[in-house]
C-alpha cells in the first residue's frame, strides 16, 4: 500500500477507537485516574535509560543519560506534581457567589511528538492526557517511530492493567505528513497538542482544531555586572544548560549578553568550564555546517556534539569540549549563529552597558524565538525588573534555562510543552499541563433577582 494511504488509514483507525476508549474511561472515578497515571509513571522508571539509547539510536540526537534524565524528569516530576493537581470533578466552588467549577475531559487527544525528545515528549504528554481524562494517539515524527510505539506500549500495558480501557492510550506505527494532518483533522480529535518545527505548528492551527503549539525558542541569556563574584557557578550554569542532550531543547540558552565589566572574566569562566571560543573563521564555517540557509537548520547537524560539528566544520577542539561559541556583534540572519541553533552552540555578545544589554536581550528574543523564554543573571531587583520587558512567556532569574523553564529549578509548573503566546501565534504562554486539557464547566446559581435589570437600566 501506498505509505500517504497507509498513514492515513492508520491515524483514521486509532482516532476511531480512541474515541470508543475515551467514552468508556468517561466517569472513572479521579481516584482511580491518579493510581492509572502514578502505575504508568512507576513503568516507565526502570525503563528510562533504554527509551533514552533507543531514542539516540533511532534518531541521532542526543546522548543517552541526558535522555535518561529527560525521561525521569516526566515520569517522576510531572507525575508529582499532577498527583496534587484536581482535573475532574469539582474543582472549586464559591459559596458568596454561588458558582461551582467542574472539570471534564476533552475527548481525544492528538500529541505531534518532535524528533528532539521522542520519548519523554511522549511520557509528558500521556500522563497529561490520561489525568485530564482523555485518550490520546502520539504520532512521532518519522525518525522517532520506534522508540515512541515502544515508550506507548509501556505505558498503555500499565494502564490496562490498572482498569484502563484499550486503546486509551496509542501511537501510530505508520506515519507520513498526510496520516498526521489526518488524524489531526479527524471528526473524533478533539484537541491538538503540537510540538515540533514552524511547518509543524502552522499545520496544527491550520488543522480546524482546538491546538495547543509551541514555537521556537531563541534565548537570551544576560549576565549583569552584580553577579562578578559568582561567574564561575553562571558559567556552569550556562555550558551545562547548553550542552544537555546536546542542545536539543527550545529552552536553552542561545546567545549570552554580557555587561562590559565581567565580560572578561566570565569568556574566562566559560572557558574553564568546557566552551571554546571559535576563531572568526571557524565561526563562519560552523554557520555554514548547521544552516543550510535561512531559517533551515540542517536536521543532521540537530543534536551532535561538538567534536561531530568541529569535524563538520573543519576545525579542532579540545577533547573536553563541551559547547562551540561564536563571539557576534550583529543580530539577523546576516549573522546565523544569532538564531536559534539545536546543537551545543552559543552567540556571545559583550554589551556597553546595562541598557545596551537589555536591549540585546530583546533583539535576540524578538529575532526567532518571540515569546518563548530568556534568563538573566543578576543580584539587582530593579534590573530583572527591567530585563523583563524581553517579550517572552519566562523570565528565568539566576538558574539554568532548561532546568528553570522545564520547572525543575523554579516553581513553574513541570512541563515539557512552553507555551510562546501570541508573541509566536499560540494561544498560551504558559506552561503547558493536565488542566489545559479539560473543559471546566461552571454552575451558576441565581445571585439578584433577574427582574432587577430592568429598573437598573431601564425598561
């Protein structure tokens, strides 16, 4: 069978069955979801680490015990915090107001998995979905099938163990672009979570469905002149940010805007802590190795570390090197390293001041990464106050940007989908979770006389 046919076939069949899942999980008792997302959550535990290699395999991007972390971040963290978290039922009720808030699942859940986190992308996503009540059918991306039909399989055989109806939870073993604008299009998905490329998000708002899509991330990283004393922990902070799963998060850091005063010291600290500093020309040619114009990164380049790159780009490195860094003026695709890079590498901008910085900071945001997060690195109240004004969804305060937007380092809600906002065409900014997920439903009593509205305004 033609492979478009075969997809599109596929997505209709898990569509239609996850639907008959859904209306069968409808009513179960929130206590019951809880022990079926905690059972799915404990399954995927032991299994970490092989998702992670099957993933670097399957893929190549990444590497294994960063993928390991990702994966027990979703199944531990996220699971932690969703067993606080009430999605059904009565979610509140205000006896002054005589209001009562209920929540009840969506139905149908189509989750586009990207190639970057195949796998914990997916363990996110499914816990979301079956705490909110919903069934819901991953279609990875082409590269990511395996590990994700067997990421699923963990997790749905733990959940029907617990009571879960089959087929509340699915992956398609077949999948094209056709078979996943089908299932996304389908009479019986009733929301879209996107993750992934700009095609990608564009076809899921695109799809005439509810759509929950995140866009690029290009991040700002500022370190004030108040942090001179602790530039060795903000190097760490930044190269280990950087470097984790090769680069392969939207939330890391992209560029670093430094105040004229530390500058100095802290290329010196970046240095110590594993970054190298490319030559001009080294730069130029690494651009050329991971775009191949403008706006296309090459997706073999994505998720390699940087001797792969430095080997790509004709250049040597230290063997210790853990992130590539180009020094830049400029911000635009006249300087290509100013964008957002999927790889272990850094823009490193010395600003002229205070002001000159923040105003860097907002350039590199607005360029490729509107509304998607910054971090800055400062003791001054005032000037994070300021900094704020970066137009971006998270403003992450002295902690690493994968760590702190993901919610592991901040109090964020954890999370594996950030919302950018309208700043990037999507329609939350938040932290994506279970409760975005649901219809909340209210219950409204009658508070003042209905007839009252005639004296008030006139019959």
């Amino acid at each position: 069978m033609d492979a478009d046919l075969k997809s599109i076939a596929s997505a209709r069949r898990a569509a239609d069955s996850a639907f008959e899942a859904y209306r069968a999980f409808l009513g179960t008792d929130p206590v019951q979801v809880d022990a079926i997302v905690d059972a799915m959550a404990r399954a995927i535990e032991p299994e970490a680490e092989r998702l992670g290699q099957m993933a670097v395999e399957e893929t190549g991007y990444g590497n294994v015990p960063d993928k390991r972390v990702k994966n027990l971040f979703n199944a531990l963290s996220v699971a932690d915090y969703l067993r606080d978290v009430t999605t059904l039922g009565m979610l509140w009720r205000d006896d002054a107001t005589k209001i009562a808030a209920f929540g009840e699942p969506m139905g149908v859940v189509a989750a586009l998995i990207p190639v970057t986190n195949p796998t914990s992308t997916i363990i996110y996503k499914v816990l979301s979905a079956v705490k909110a009540g919903n069934a819901i059918v991953c279609a990875p991306h082409p590269r990511g099938v395996e590990c994700g039909i067997e990421t699923v399989r963990i997790m749905a055989r733990a959940a029907e163990q617990m009571g879960a109806p089959k087929d509340l939870i699915q992956c398609l073993d077949s999948v094209t672009i056709q078979g996943t604008a089908e299932l996304m299009k389908h009479r019986r998905t009733s929301v879209v979570m996107a993750t992934g490329g700009p095609a990608m998000v564009k076809a899921a708002y695109s799809s005439g469905k509810p759509t929950l899509a995140v866009g690029a991330g290009n991040v700002p990283c500022y370190v004030h002149k108040s942090k001179a004393r602790d530039l060795a922990e903000v190097a760490e902070m930044i190269v280990t940010s950087k470097s984790f799963d090769y680069g392969t998060a939207c939330v890391s850091e992209q560029a670093v805007v430094a105040d004229p005063e530390i500058a100095r010291d802290l290329r010196h600290e970046l240095k110590l802590k594993g970054a190298y500093f490319c030559t001009p020309a080294e730069a130029d040619r690494l651009a050329k190795v991971i775009f191949k114009g403008v706006r296309v990164m090459d997706p073999d380049k994505v998720g390699q570390s940087p001797q792969a790159l430095a080997d790509a780009a004709g250049f040597a490195i230290p063997p210790r090197t853990r992130c590539l860094v180009s020094e830049e003026s400029e911000v635009g695709w006249q300087r290509p390293l100013s964008a957002e890079k999927l790889n272990p590498v850094l823009a490193f901008y010395e600003a002229k001041s205070t002001d000159h910085g923040i105003k860097l900071a907002q350039s590199i945001a607005k360029f490729e990464g509107w509304g998607h997060s910054s971090v800055i690195h400062s003791d001054d109240p005032e000037v994070v106050a300021r900094f704020a004004s970066v137009p971006t969804g998270r403003v992450l305060v002295n902690t690493p940007g994968i760590m702190g937007g993901m919610g592991y380092s901040t109090d964020l809600e954890p999370s594996f989908m950030l919302g950018t906002g309208t700043w990037s065409g999507s329609i939350t900014s938040d932290n994506v979770t279970a409760l975005h997920l649901i219809n909340i439903k209210r219950v409204a009593y009658e508070s003042r006389p209905w007839r009252d509205i005639y004296e008030e305004y006139g019959a």
